[in-house]
C-alpha cells in the first residue's frame, strides 16, 4: 500500500514540474516582451508623445446656427384675364424671362370686334350731339328775339347734356374693349424663372381658370427663412433696432460650400409655441441663382466679433466628472488638467473666456493616454504606435510550434 502512494506521488511531482517548464518556456517568456513593448505599460519606459500646441489671442465670431428654406420674394401665377384661344406659347420651360416680356397669345379677332362697335357707337352720338348744339344755339337766338317759348330752349339744353353723358359711356367702352385687346397678350409680371408650362396652345382659356398658364417665381434677389430659439431673439433685435447691417451667409446641407452672402432683413412677430423658436428672413442677391426656390440650407448668421480673447482647438477640450478641462503641459514637462470655461466656437476653434493664460501650452492629441501628473514630450505631429516588425512575432510562433511538435518517426 505504502508503494502505491509513492509511485502515485512521484508521478505527480514529475507532472507539477513539466506544467512549471512549460509556463517558463512559452507562456511566461511570450508575455514579458508583450507587456515590455506596450505604450504605457508596466515595462514601458519615457514619456509619453503628444501633440501641443500654445493658447493665443485671437478674434472669433459670434456666430448663431440655423435651419432655413429658400423663398422667392415673390410667386405669380399667370392667368388669362379675357376668354379665348390661347393660340401660340412664347416661353420655354425654365426660361429666364424679364418683366413685362411677352408670354403667350390669344386670339384677339372677337375683341377687335367689340372695339370696332365701341368706336362706331362713340361716332354716332358724337354726331348727335354736334346736331344737338346747333339747335340749342339757334333756339336760343329765336328766343332772344321772342319767337319760342323758354320751355323749348331748355328740353333742347337737357338733350345736348344727355348726348354728353352718352360720349362718356362710348368713350369708356371704347377704352374697355382696348383693355381686353391688350389683355390678349400676356406678358411677364415680374421678371424671374418660369415653372413648366400648364396649358398647351389650342386650348380655351378663361379668365376664372384657377390653373394659369404658368407659375413665375423671382430668384433675384431671393429671401432664405430661418428659425432661432425664442432666447436669441433679443440679441437679433437689438442689433436690427441699432440700425446695423448683421451679415447672413447660406450654406449647403453638409456645411461644406457657401452658396450665398447676404444680410438680415426682418424678423417674425411671434414665437412658435409648438418649437419655441422665431422665425426671421434674410435676403440674398442671388446673382449666380445658388440658391433656388424651397431649398434647405444652413444659415450662419454674425452677431458680433470677440476681439483679443484666449483662442485654442476645439479637440484640446475633454469633458470629465468635474465639467470641461484641458491637459496644460508644465515647464517640467508633466501635464495637469485645467477646468476651462468655453465661449463662442468658430470652426475648429473655441474661445476660452475663463482658465487659460496666453502662451500656455494645451494637448490637443494624444491626451487619450495622459493622466494628472504624467511626463510627455511634445512631438510636432500624432504619435503612431507602430506594429511588430515582420519576421519577429513569425519566428517566435515557428519555434513554439517546432517545440511542440513531435518529430517524425520518432
């Protein structure tokens, strides 16, 4: 009995020791290198590279956002204002046209009828009244010589004042069937874009047709809507009421390329209650037509300009359980985190109202591996944690596996 538990602890001494060589020679010897070559690990050695830069005074904009749609000042649909044929169509779909530029034709013979009448009317009472007059005047001579009586002189004096009343009305019929001779030709309201065409020549249009021919919208200048929340308001107001021109520019939806340039014309007279928002306008002039009717942009609009104030990257600052701070490199070459209060942002960089002094040194990458007190070295661009090189993890693995496997045959 007493054999059994010596070859029994004898196997397991050979067995604990085999485990103990194994852990040295493979597991153990591949860890030390791997932790060694680690950024920051517990066999890493020197500072740690970042990139830094120093605070300057700068100027930035106040700049305030939003979402806004281009509007044409003004939208006209053309109508007919008499009835006919429309019989030919003098515009291409798109067209840029000019105000008063001639749009379409309609038949005009009906209307030069009635002109025709109106004329003839206005002949015939003319003459009337010519007849009329010599009576009154010879009436009037035989009453001086006692000859008619009063009453007679006085019917002929009503006569001549109807026939007037008369050449009145013909002139003004005359003078309508003209209109309606002019209105046979339709022309531009405005000048601007017209929209595609509602009615094809040969058909008959009326007056009360609600469709039109065509929709004219004005590009030049062109009106962009915005919205700004309802607390921003008097600080737009303020600036409007001092008479100052407060410049508005218009950009694509991905904020990359500036369509237009303008400057804020009005604002709206109340509040959104649904968005809690107010809406203004602004006004381009649109001279190279970036900007088209309904368009979504993204309107910058400048309030004022910040001068001489602390100006750092936007990517020094970090956010933390204490609020937003900066890692300031010392002149011992440790960073320490700062808490800073932040002011207008322009672009990539943000104002520092409160925490920085100018000159001093900010992270502005890199800082995903710094901690309070931590040595770096300022290096002039990223740090790149560069891989093993070829051959050596290759090597180290081929000899494992060598060791591991049995040799053929053997």
């Amino acid at each position: 009995m007493s054999k059994r538990i010596l070859i029994f602890l004898l196997f397991g001494t050979l067995a604990a020791g085999g485990g103990y060589y194994a852990y040295r020679e493979f597991w153990q010897a591949d860890a030390q290198p791997a932790a060694a070559g680690r950024p920051g690990g517990p066999g890493s050695a020197g500072p740690t590279p970042v990139v830094a830069i120093a605070a300057a005074l700068g100027a930035v904009d106040v700049i305030m956002n939003g979402l806004g749609t281009a509007t044409p000042l003004r939208t006209v649909t053309v109508r007919s204002r008499v009835d006919g044929e429309l019989l030919r169509v003098l515009f291409d779909e798109g067209q840029i046209v000019q105000q008063g530029q001639l749009l379409a034709e309609i038949d005009a013979r009906p209307f030069q009828v009635q002109l025709a009448q109106a004329e003839g009317q206005l002949a015939r009472d003319r003459a009337l009244l010519e007849n009329a007059q010599l009576d009154l005047e010879r009436y009037r001579a035989l009453f001086a010589q006692d000859s008619i009586a009063k009453q007679q002189v006085d019917t002929q004096a009503s006569l001549v004042r109807q026939y007037e009343g008369a050449i009145q009305m013909d002139r003004s019929q005359v003078e309508s069937a003209r209109l309606q001779l002019v209105y046979t030709r339709v022309t531009a309201p405005v000048g601007g874009r017209v929209g595609l065409r509602l009615v094809d020549p040969g058909n008959i249009v009326r007056a009360g047709d609600t469709t039109g021919l065509v929709v004219i919208t004005q590009l030049q200048p062109v009106a962009v809507v915005f919205t700004v929340p309802q607390d921003s308001v008097p600080v737009v107001l303020k600036r409007m009421q001092s008479g100052e021109t407060i410049p508005v520019e218009a950009w694509d939806r991905e904020l990359k390329t500036k369509l237009a340039q303008g400057a804020l014309a009005s604002a709206d007279n109340q509040v959104d209650p649904a968005t809690g928002t107010v809406k203004l306008k602004a006004q381009f002039s649109n001279d190279d037509r970036a900007l088209f009717p309904n368009q979504f942009v993204n309107v910058r609009m400048k309030l004022d300009t910040l001068r001489d104030v602390i100006v750092i990257p936007s990517a020094a600052v970090q956010r933390g359980a204490q609020g937003l701070f900066v890692y300031v490199v010392g002149p011992d070459k440790t960073v320490q985190q700062r808490a800073v209060k932040l002011g207008p942002t322009e672009g990539q960089y943000v104002a520092i109202t409160d925490g920085l002094a100018q000159g001093e040194m900010v992270v502005v990458d890199g800082m995903d591996r710094l901690r309070p007190g931590a040595a770096v070295e300022v290096a002039a661009q990223r740090p790149e944690i560069k891989p093993p090189a070829e051959g050596k993890g290759a090597g180290k693995g081929a000899g494992k596996g060598q060791r591991r496997k049995a040799p053929e045959g053997g």
